[in-house]
C-alpha cells in the first residue's frame, strides 16, 4: 500500500479526551507530544497529517471529522474506552481505511485492542510508523522499537495540531525512561528504566521560541540528571527569550538547592512532585525511594526559593487506613501546599499492582474510563470502596474551598506589602492568586463530580462485601 505514484494519502492522528474530570483537568488541556512526533515524520514522508486532540478541541469528533485513509489513537487508559468508539465508528463509516491504534493501555492490553484495529504498535512506534502505513505489516501486532538517540527525533512541527492556539502553556519532552521502579506506574513498563535524553545543545534550540509565554516539562523527572539539567538551565539563563515554567521532579532535587537556586532564577514558577504519602509504610509499598522526611524538607525549600508546589498524594495503598488520610490533608494544610490532587490508589494496565490486585481478585471491575485515579476501582485493604472514595471527596472539598483560597489571596497581599525573605517563604509558603483561583476553580469542579457520579457512588455501596462472581454490574 501507498507507492509512490499513489495519490497522497491522508492520516489523522486522534488524542481521545477522557470521560470524567479531575481537579486540575481544567488546567490540563495540554495535548500529548507523542502523536505530534508520529504526525510530524508522516508529513515528511509525504502523507497528509492532521492531529486533534479532543481536549483542545472541546467537543467530541463525529463520522463527518474522520474522513481519512488511516486512523491513528494514541490512548491512555482512561480514554481507551472512547478511542474503541472513535476506532468503530471509523471502520464502520470507512471499510477500506485502516485503524492504528498505540499508547500505554494499548501496548499492555493487546488482545482487547485489535478487536478494534487493523494494527497494534506496542512501546515506541517512531522507528516503524512511516514503514507500517506505507507498506503493511507482517502481522496485526507490531512491536515498536526505543529510539537510542532522541536528538533523531524531529523537531515537532506544531502546524499540524488543531487549534494549538488554545494550549495554555507550550508543553515540551525532551527525556524518556525512568531509573526509579515505582510499583504503580507504567513508566519504566512503557519506556525502561534506562534513562534517554535529548543533548542539552537540542534542548536549548527547541526552547529558543515557545509557542506562549509558559511552558510545561513533560518530562517524568526534569532533574533526573542534575548535572544535565544545570547546564539546560544556564542556557535558559543565557538566552533572550525568557518564558515561566513548570517542571515534574521528585523531592529528591532538593538535596541540590543551588539547583532550585537557578531553576527559580530561569523562571520555574512551579514543581508537580509525586509525594504519594506521607506515611512510610505506604511509601515503602510502593517502592517509592523515599520517607516523609523527604517530603517535608522538599515542600520547605521549594518554597524558600518561592516555588509553587503542585503535590500529589494517594490514597489506597494496603498500609493506609481513614487516620492516614486525616493526617495527610492535616499536613497538605501546614506545609502550606500550593495545589494538590488527592488521587485514589489505581493499578493501571502494565503496572505490578495491576497484575498483584488482578491475582488477588481486587479488581472492582473492567471499565477503564473509571481508571483515572478518581474513582475507586478496586478493592482496598484498610477501607471499604465506598468509604475510600467519600473520605477522597471529603479531603478535596476541605481543601478546594472558598475559605482557603480567601487565605490564599490574603497571604499574597500580605506577602507583597511586607516584602518576605527565602526564611519567610519557608515558614509561610509561597502564596499566589493563581492558588487562589485554583481553589475556587477547583471546588467547583469537586461539586461537579459529585453530582454526575451518583450512580458510581451507589454501585460502590452495593460492591462492598460481594464476592467477585456477585458483583453488582456497573451498566454505565
């Protein structure tokens, strides 16, 4: 298929968007870069390329929007469930094209995949996309190969991308794999634990011109390499165009804070960090690589050198119990955390939880857009699902509330007319009336979720002491 003297063939590249929305989904719509790497090496191999990414295009894709010759879904597992429907409609409205379908969930559910495509591409599909489509595949099933060298990779061309206009922030990846083996995540299974970087001479020359005045590292850990990353910093430091930017790390950056130092100086306004808890039992569970003393050192100094926190914290995990979680949101309260999610335990689709709570027969059920870290999914040890996921609520309503972003708003005022010191920033946090407006927003979104998970929440009351063969059915 696709010779030279046929005509150009079109490709359309889909990001599914997810069914249920989480405190920070509003912050979020940020596309993945993965399918605009795919659709930029397509349109240089002479397809025609278009990317939508359901989310900024806020609504969802009907049969008239998928007139093209392949159809491409790169799906997380929250939003495979809607990528099967997109990869349906397709095959049914267009027998003779061809659906493709990639991304996480994919690579580790094979089998449930290709009862929805004509092809499968497990792991990394840059090395083999351009072959596949133009050629066919020996098989349904194609295994993807790693790219050794990431400078290989072209620089994305962003033309591609339906209204990319809209992103909030200019989002960037320049590193893949992880040297950590966190038990519930998909990272290491996805990418391996050899950790792959772009040169810091590519790095500095794709960030010479974003495309709005903030930017997002995508990047699992920006600091994996701290040597790497004080020199991608000196450029930032060095060059004309200056831009905010927000970063994922782990609390171990801060063991460097001359790192923080220069990372506060070259405009990181804010870290997203995976805590995960505060207890150490539940952090040694989940093979963490860190202790509650990490954590609470992390959040100190990221704020005596006036640097937002975004934690993330979990709750579920066998050691936790109601008193764990009161403690963490105790805590959350006076470590002065900038925003938060509160996100429920879930054993996502190649993960060792995943395939621990499977033989265990802790597995509520299949219904993957439920998989999103807000719904409780499967059975924990020191909760019944039910009071796992009110307790979830409750911790997010007390800290998504319209009292605390009026704290919010006034510690910024008082932090502005009183000049505070990096000891001040320490003992007090680093205020903003973004963080107050993330409170509000996020309360919001909080009551919206309540109200459209009724029925979730009484299948949950229902599900408790049911054995796996007698569970209520989840109908929807």
């Amino acid at each position: 298929m696709g010779s030279n003297s046929r005509k150009q063939e079109r490709v359309l590249i889909v990001e599914p968007s997810a069914v249920e929305s989480h405190v920070f989904s509003a912050f979020g719509g940020l596309p993945l870069l993965g399918p605009l790497v795919l659709g930029t090496l397509l349109r240089r191999a002479g397809f025609e390329v278009k990317v939508v990414s359901e989310n900024l295009l806020r609504r969802r894709l009907t049969a008239i929007d998928l007139e093209a010759d392949f159809l491409l879904l790169s799906c997380l597992t929250p939003t495979v469930e809607r990528g099967y429907e997109l990869a349906d409609l397709f095959r049914t409205t267009h027998p003779r094209g061809k659906v493709l379908m990639g991304g996480p969930h994919v690579s580790f559910m094979q089998e449930e995949a290709l009862r929805h495509a004509d092809w499968i591409v497990t792991g990394e599909a840059e090395a083999v996309i351009v072959d596949l489509l133009r050629n066919g595949g020996e098989g349904r099933l194609v295994e993807g190969k790693p790219v050794e060298e990431l400078d290989s990779l072209p620089e994305i061309d962003w033309s591609l991308l339906v209204n990319a206009e809209r992103m909030t922030a200019h989002p960037f990846m320049f590193s893949r794999g992880c040297p950590f083996g966190c038990n519930f995540c998909s990272v290491t299974s996805m990418f391996g634990r050899r950790y792959r970087t772009m040169s810091v001479e590519r790095v500095l020359s794709e960030l010479r011109w974003p495309l709005t005045k903030t930017a997002f590292f995508y990047d699992d850990n920006f600091a994996a390499n701290k040597a790497r990353t004080h020199a991608i910093l000196d450029g930032i430091l060095a060059g004309k165009n200056r831009f905010e930017f927000s970063a994922q790390v782990r609390a171990d950056i801060t063991d460097d804070e001359a790192l923080l130092r220069k990372m506060a100086r070259a405009g990181c306004v804010r870290v997203f960090v995976g805590f995960e808890s505060v207890d150490d039992r539940a952090l040694e569970e989940m093979k963490k690589g860190q202790t509650s003393k990490d954590v609470r050192r992390a959040i100190r100094l990221f704020h005596k050198h006036g640097i937002g926190v975004h934690g993330m914290f979990m709750f579920g995990a066998d050691a936790d119990e109601p008193s764990t979680v009161n403690a963490t949101s105790e805590f959350v309260r006076e470590a002065r955390v900038d925003s938060v999610q509160f996100m429920i335990f879930t054993p996502f689709p190649g993960t060792e939880v995943f395939r621990r709570l499977e033989a265990e027969d802790r597995l509520l059920h299949r219904k993957w857009r439920y998989y999103d870290a807000m719904h409780v999914v499967a059975k924990p040890r020191g909760f019944s699902p039910f009071d796992l996921q009110r307790i979830t609520l409750d911790t997010y309503a007390r800290y998504y509330s319209v009292a605390n972003a009026f704290t919010d708003a006034r510690e910024t005022l008082r932090s502005a007319f009183s000049r505070w010191t990096p000891e001040d920033r320490e003992r007090l946090g680093a205020p903003s009336m973004h963080n107050a407006f993330l409170k509000l927003v996020g309360g919001r979104i909080i009551r919206s979720w309540n109200g459209k998970n009724r029925g979730y929440m009484d299948y949950l009351k229902n599900v408790d002491e049911a054995p796996a063969s007698q569970r209520p059915d989840l109908s929807s």
